[in-house]
C-alpha cells in the first residue's frame, strides 16, 4: 500500500513526519508521501522542511518518503502558478484539494487543478464528467478517499473514471492515527466504491506509477 495524501503539524495534522511514517511502516506500507497544506503563504515555508524529513526517513528506511504539498482552498487562478512553484521548491508530489462535498472549496478548483497538471485531484467531489474526460487525457489521478466525510462521493468519482478511463488512486487524507488505514481496508474502500477487484489493483499499480515517476521507486 502506498498512501499519497498525509499531513503532520507542518499544517493540521497531528503527527510529527517520524511518528506518521513509522505508524504507516507497522501498517505495511511501502511508500508515503507527505503533503501538507498549503497557499501563497506557507508554501516556501512547508516544502524545504517536509523534504529534509523526507530525504532522511527515506535514507533510514523501509518505507519510501516523498515531500509534497496539498494546494487548499485557493482561488483557482492561483493554483497553477503555486502547483508550478511547488515543484521548483522541490514538492515530488503535488496535490490539490478538490470541491469536496463537506467544504466550502471555490467552484472551479477541479479544473483548475487538472488544467495546472497536478498529479492528484484529492477528494473531487461532484466532479463533473467533462472535467473528468480532462483529467484522463492530462494524465492527473482522481483520488478515492478512505477518510469520513471525504469519501461521499467515492461512488462518483469511480463510475466516472471508469467511463473515461481516468487514473484513480486510494489515499487516506491522513490528519491523525486513526485516518490512516492498511491495504486491506483501503481495498474494501476500493469495492465499496463500485471498482471491481481488477480496478482496485489497477488504482494501487497508479500510485506506484506516481511515485516512481518521483524518482522514489523502481517502476
């Protein structure tokens, strides 16, 4: 299991990045990425620190360790500008906060996202199928969310990648221990949400795609 959406106290998570890797690595998961939120404001801030803790968890092992960052509830004419500043910062992984269904997320965050070429879309929401059909041809993953209240609209997002064979991945939206889940139950999430066992596969082989396109891992 890779999980590609965690946050620690750099933003509102309750873990430092030692104690959430280590609870992934007694979980079982080979590879965790670190991405905490951010805007304008804390983005220059995050990145350097999440990547140093990042560099030297990873060198101490077992679990790989990316740097990225979660671009949150900004107005959408600013995320491309800050997804391609947090990759010159050094973010591996960049993701973007969606229009979930239980925040108030600018209308039009969606596409913004996929248009600025973020690697995942986290918690899309009622995303619509255009946008969607965008996501699949610009190569941007849809996430399927383990976390309460974010899931909602799993189902959506699901049936909707499936028709315009969109990239999903499975992530835990982590901001403390009890969000964060094995592989077993993330593949229940997976089903729950209308994939089939060969598609549950096909969103686990996506996140390790992401992260060796990272430079994290043998593809």
């Amino acid at each position: 299991m890779i999980d590609l959406h965690t946050h620690t106290i750099f933003s509102d998570g309750e873990l430092i990045p030692s104690e959430l890797v280590r609870r992934a690595q007694v979980l079982g998961l080979s590879a965790v990425a670190l991405t905490d939120h951010a805007d304008m404001s804390n983005l220059d801030f995050i990145i350097p620190r999440v990547r140093a803790a990042a560099e030297e968890l990873s060198r101490l092992g077992p679990v790989k360790v990316l740097a990225g960052v979660e671009i949150t509830h900004v107005p959408p004419p600013a995320i491309a500008p800050l997804v391609a500043e947090a990759r010159e910062l050094g973010a591996q992984i960049v993701v973007v906060h969606g229009e979930i269904l239980v925040e108030p997320v600018a209308p039009g965050t969606n596409r913004a996202a996929i248009e600025a070429g973020a690697d995942i879309l986290a918690h899309p929401g009622l995303i619509s199928p255009e946008e969607v059909e965008l996501a699949a041809r610009r190569g941007v993953a849809l996430e399927i969310s383990t976390r309460r209240g974010h899931c909602l609209g799993n189902g959506r997002v699901a049936a909707l990648a499936r028709e315009a064979g969109a990239r999903l991945v499975v992530c835990t939206d982590a901001h403390s221990p009890s969000d964060l889940v094995d592989e077993a139950f993330a593949r229940k999430v997976l089903l729950a949400a209308g994939l089939s066992e060969a598609e549950a596969e096909a969103a686990f082989a996506n996140a390790r795609e992401i992260i060796a396109r990272a430079g994290a891992l043998e593809a």
